[in-house]
C-alpha cells in the first residue's frame, strides 16, 4: 500500500486524476443528497417540487444524449 501511494506522488498524471476524483467524490456525489434539503428549505417546494427538480434533471439528460446522438451519429 505504502508503494502505492509512492506511485501516486512521484506520478504526475496519477497524482492529477486521484486529485480530480477526490475533488468530484467531495463536492459532486453530495448533489443527490442536498436536492432534497434544496427544494424544501430553499425553495419551499417539498416533495412534488422535489420530484419535478428530479424528472427536469432526467429530462435534460435525455435531451443532452439525444443531441449528441443525432450529431454525432
């Protein structure tokens, strides 16, 4: 284990994309959690605000995938 985290200080790239993946694991995973406490307390919305937040989120993944689709074949 110890070697390994010897590869990962003296790899640049590695070192790079094991930053990125902390980064993106801290601060990108926790969306999900906070949608909720979002559309409650922020937005006052409760649970079918929070359902319409999740199924826009959907929505515009299906819209962003067809796009690319349809441009790139």
């Amino acid at each position: 284990m110890a070697e390994g985290f010897r590869y990962i200080a003296r790899t640049p790239a590695v070192r790079a994309l094991v930053g990125l993946v902390g980064v993106v694991g801290t601060f990108g995973m926790n969306f999900s959690v906070w949608m909720p406490v979002l559309a409650q307390d922020e937005l006052g919305v409760g649970a079918s605000g929070y359902g319409a937040m999740m199924s826009a989120m959907g929505v515009g993944a299906l819209a962003a995938n067809a796009e690319r689709l349809i441009e790139h074949g």
